[in-house]
C-alpha cells in the first residue's frame, strides 16, 4: 500500500487538461456483440502482483468474451509522469488508478468521467465515498489499508491493565500508557508520530476540522485543534520516547514493540506481518478517540477517462476489478492489500488468520473514517508546516496554541 500520495499534478494536469481538451465527452455506447479493447494503466500490482492482476483479468474476460483488457503496470515512482505525459498526448489508459489525494484535480480538470448505475451496496461505504464529489461517482476503490491500535498483552498483564476496547477513549490510553511506562527499563507505554498524518486524525476525533467548509481557509487554529496538537505532543518524554531517545529514527516504534518494549503503537495494518512471533502475544483494536472516533485511511481507486470511446465497457472493467468475488479472493489469497468490498462472507478467510486475532478492527475502523485535507499542489507544504510547528510544541520551544497560529498564517498563504 502506497502511504505518500503520488506527486500532486495541480496546475501542471490543468494545463494538460486545457491544451488536450480532455474534457470532452466522448461516445460510451457499447453493444451486446462489438468487440472493444480497453486498456487499462496501474501501478497497484508493480512489485510482485501481475500475476494476480492477470488472473483477474482472465477471469473478467472469459464473463465478458466481447471486451479485451489491455494492461499497462508501471512502478509507483514513474506513474505521475507516465499519466501526464499521456494526457498531453491524448493517449490516456480508458482505466486507470487513482488515489485520494489526486481525487480532486482530476474531477476539477475533467479528466475523469462521472459513473452510472454503480451498485454501491457492494463497497465499504466510507471507501466509496471517498471518491465522490458533488453526489457523483468518479472512481471506484479497489484496495485500503488503515491504522490500528497495536497493544502487547504481556506488558498489559504486567501492569495489571485490562486490554483496550472498542469504546476506548483518549482518557483509557493515557491510563493504561501511564501503568505500562518504566522508562529505567526502557519500557514505554504508548507510541504516536508527532507528525501531520497523526494531527488530522487527532483533530478529527476530537470534533475538529483541519480545513473550512469552502476550502479557502483553515480552522485547525481552534480550541480542538490545540487539544489534538497538546495529546500528541505531550505523549513526548512521558509515556513515549522522545526524538533524541530515539523516536525520530526510521523504523524505531516498530522494533520498539518487536522487542517488547512498547504497551501500545498506533501505525498501519501494513506492519503487521512484520512482527510475526515478536512479540510473543499482541493484537490490534481500533484507535481511541477523544469525543468520537476518526481513523486514518489510505486507499487507491480506478476511474474511468473522460475521453474514453469505450466507456461502459471500461466502467464495467472498472467495477469487477474493485467489486467482484474473484478480485477479493484473489487479493485474499495472495495478501494483495485489501478489497474494498462489502461481501463480509468473503472475507472470512481473512479474519480467520492467526495474529492479529482482532483482525475484525480493521475493517470497523471504516465506519468512521478521517480523510486527509488535500490542497492541491501546496500539499507538501502544509504537510511539513503542521509537523514542524508540532515538533516546536513536542520540544516545549512553543505552546500549541502559538504554534498552531502560526502554521495557521503559513498555510492561508498558501490557500490564497
């Protein structure tokens, strides 16, 4: 699962999209007997996964003999450029992937085409939702992953703590994290990046919003916000590591709990394969919230081109490779990420693996989801201004509230 957005394409798509004049409707119609080809462009299966990839594909084309899917599969690294360079040309896939971040740009310069009759009873709702703008459907999710609560269940039965549940909040964490920590033996009770990812979630489970209702401003600065900036910073040096203990270093809270050393680690469901047998018992629940809960998501979807010739024929693509039994099976059983799909019967194989036991959080922490604000091609910017003024709160050079002031000031700039 790609964590970081691909490259913002901002200005740079709308221009494309202006001199290639990809907005212009093109003809969907498609009968029960023409043969189409359509092509479809991804970066989801680079990597190990092509084959599975192509047993899906077998298996669309063999319940749709008039319609050839045509792959193109690019590493994640080269894909951004690959699809400008594509839509300058005119040459862009009928399909091709999408990620949350890059939802916006697309639908704003016309390069996707609305979808119809989508039957979205087959989709996590929250995951659907995701890509659509104005009441309309413009891409279809394909795969997830979200953060969990990590806990060890040894040094909670040490501490004499009882494990966390679904109705945690804030208050039940700092508890326990409190009970857990011995810092003489380098035990830590709680571990959370002090960083933008973890502060947008923070603030949504405190009832915050990061961005207002028009986009054109912030309303992190808020009483909220404060909260969220002061729970995560203040974990810093008392439950959690500091950054010149280590917390800085790449990789640190993982090995922190692989060595046992670490009560609680809120991180994706991505490193749970890591651990293995170390520690010895652990599982995962869904994070804690303060007066809700918010979890963080990370997705990727596929649309379908505005000036695509084929485009029921590409939306019928499109469904069956986020939607049906064959694509979830096969993501499953390769550990291919994880489908978007509603079909709880399919996924039984899944929560029945062994470690995490608690596999059914991942997919509760959907009902309450926590989209990341997206700026547009600023996105980096004002992911760097929200750590750094945090990292200023974590370092007691500044209180919450100036720090979030003047990030605040930075990023209406940017928005202007």
């Amino acid at each position: 699962m790609n964590k970081k957005p691909l490259a913002a394409l901002g200005l740079a798509l709308a221009a494309i999209l202006a001199m290639s004049g990809c907005g212009t409707a093109a003809s969907s119609n498609v009968s029960s007997t023409e043969k189409v080809t359509i092509k479809y462009s991804n970066f989801i299966s680079n990597g190990g996964n092509e084959k599975n990839l192509d047993t899906i594909v077998q298996a669309f084309e063999k319940a749709n003999p008039n319609i050839t899917v045509q792959v193109t599969t690019l590493p994640y690294k080269d894909y951004a450029t690959a699809l400008q360079t594509d839509l300058a040309a005119g040459t862009q896939a009928d399909t091709f992937d999408i990620e949350y971040a890059n939802l916006r740009s697309y639908v704003a310069n016309g390069a996707v085409a609305p979808l119809e009759g989508v039957d979205g009873s087959k989709y996590k709702q929250s995951l659907l939702q995701s890509y659509q703008s104005d009441g309309k459907q413009y891409a279809l999710p394909s795969s997830f992953s979200d953060v969990v609560l990590y806990y060890n269940k040894a040094l909670f039965d040490a501490a004499k703590v009882a494990y966390p549940t679904s109705s945690w909040t804030w208050a039940d964490e700092t508890a326990a994290a409190k009970k857990i920590t011995d810092s003489t033996a380098g035990v830590y009770g709680d571990f959370q990046n002090v960083s933008f990812y973890e502060f947008y979630k923070a603030l949504a489970q405190t009832g915050g919003k990061f961005l207002n209702d028009d986009g054109k401003s912030v309303a992190f600065n808020s009483p909220q916000g404060i909260k969220a900036a002061e729970w995560l910073a203040g974990k810093s040096g008392t439950t959690m590591p500091t950054p010149a203990q280590g917390a800085g270093t790449p990789d640190f809270d993982t090995k922190l709990f692989k060595d046992g050393k670490l009560g609680m680690l809120h991180s994706g469901i991505w490193v749970a394969s890591s651990f293995a047998d170390s520690p010895k018992n652990w599982d995962i629940a869904v994070e804690p919230g303060d007066t809700q809960k918010a979890s963080a998501e990370f997705s990727n979807a596929i649309g379908v081109s505005a000036n695509s010739k084929n485009k029921a024929a590409a939306q019928k693509w499109a469904e069956y490779m986020t939607s049906s039994e064959v694509m979830a099976q096969t993501r499953i059983g390769a550990g291919w990420e994880l489908p978007a799909t509603s079909d709880d019967s399919v996924l039984k194989p899944y929560l029945a693996k062994d470690k995490p036991a608690n596999r059914k959080a991942i997919f509760d922490a959907l009902d309450n989801v926590a989209l990341p604000p997206v700026i547009g091609d600023n996105q980096q910017k004002m992911v760097d201004i929200i750590t750094n003024a945090l990292g200023e709160v974590e370092a007691k050079r500044s209180t919450a509230g100036d720090a979030l002031k003047g990030a605040a000031d930075q990023i209406n700039a940017l928005l202007k």
